[in-house]
C-alpha cells in the first residue's frame, strides 16, 4: 500500500487540508508510529484494520475473498458496498436516535444531508427543491424537515430551511479524518483493481489463438 494512508493513520486527527495533501504524495513505505516502519504488505493490513475494525467485523474484508463470477464487478461493488455502509454508520454514530430510529431513516437522513449541504452553500431550500433533488414524495420531505425541526437540526426561515449549529457536534474533526480516511482508502483500492484489471486485458490472448 502507498504511503498516504499509511500517513493518514498516523496523524489520524488533522486538518482536512493534511489529509489532501497526504493523499497526493508520494511514498515507497509507509509507518504507523514514529519509529515503526511497515513492509507495504503489513502497512495495507494495518492501514484496512484501522479504518474499518471499529465498526466491527463485517466492515473488515478478507484478502482472500473470491466473489461469486455472477457479480459483474464484484470486488469494486464489494468496495464501495462497503465504503456506502460505513458512512451511514459513522452517520448514525454522530446523530444518534434521531436518524436510527426513524421509519424511514434513509430517506429522513437524505433529506438532513441535502439541508446541511445547501446551507453550507449559504442557500436555504425550500421543501419542493428538496423532493426534487431527491426524487422523494413532498409530503415524505414535509415530513422528513418537520422531524429533523423537532429535534433541533433543521430550522424554518420563511419558506426555506437551512440547518442549525446543532450539526457541529462534537469531536467532528476526528469524525471527519475518518470519513476521509475511509475514503481515500477505497479509492486507492479501486485505482488497484482498475489497474490490474486493464493488465489482465492486455495479457489476455487474441481471439483465435491458444
């Protein structure tokens, strides 16, 4: 495994800028302590044991796992399966019952994003906007804002809603190195598989021959 998340492991709480820029360096080796190197070898073990073995077991996969051939890009969708169910745990973790609870938390949870993500925007949205965005019924989104207003995440300006500080939990530096984290981690898997993918195409024979 390259240096980068070897790196990104080591300073684990950061700013987002030193993890970009740990990502886009390059390194032959990689260490998890001041003193540890790893062989890049154990450094991917390492590294996949530390962004993933907190959220237990089932988010920590085996090297030699064959999917099944019935699975068109398998490992890849394996990855990113992975990679989706991770950030809606850490999700669930920052927010709690409100989000776990709810009969429909994917879509109660979609509707929290996207208000979060327009008020960074400094764009308050309207609950039409909101359905649209995310192909979801209105009176789904209504009812969605209406929770997410009662337990002090969202909040009502005219016709629009933006999101609250409450959304500022706490430890949220942290919380995001490891999204991040989890992230880069996938995404250099991917590039991995893509790589050697594109090899055993070009190494495959020609039509016709042997």
């Amino acid at each position: 495994m390259p240096g980068p998340t070897g790196r990104l492991l080591r300073n684990f709480v950061g700013t987002e800028q030193d993890v970009i820029e740990a990502a886009a360096a390059p390194s032959s080796a990689a260490t998890v302590g001041p003193d540890i190197p790893l062989a890049p070898a154990q450094a991917e073990e390492h590294v996949e044991a530390q962004l993933w073995r907190a959220l237990g077991d089932d988010f920590v996969l085996m090297k030699d796992v064959r999917p099944p051939p019935r699975f068109a890009h398998a490992r890849e969708r394996m990855l990113i399966c992975r990679l989706y169910l991770g950030l809606i745990r850490t999700i669930n973790d920052d927010y709690g019952a409100p989000f776990v609870a709810h009969s429909d938390s994917a879509s109660f949870r979609a509707v929290g994003i996207y208000v979060l993500f327009r008020s960074i925007m400094c764009s308050p949205v309207h609950a039409g906007t909101v359905a649209h965005a995310l192909k979801l019924p209105r009176a789904l989104v209504l009812h969605a804002l209406q929770e997410l207003i009662k337990h002090g995440y969202v909040e009502r300006i005219g016709n629009a809603y933006r999101a609250t500080e409450k959304v500022n939990i706490p430890d949220i530096d942290e919380r995001m190195q490891r999204r991040i984290a989890m992230i880069v981690d996938t995404a250099q898997k991917l590039a991995q598989f893509k790589t050697s993918s594109r090899s055993e195409t070009a190494d495959a024979p020609l039509p016709g021959e042997p």
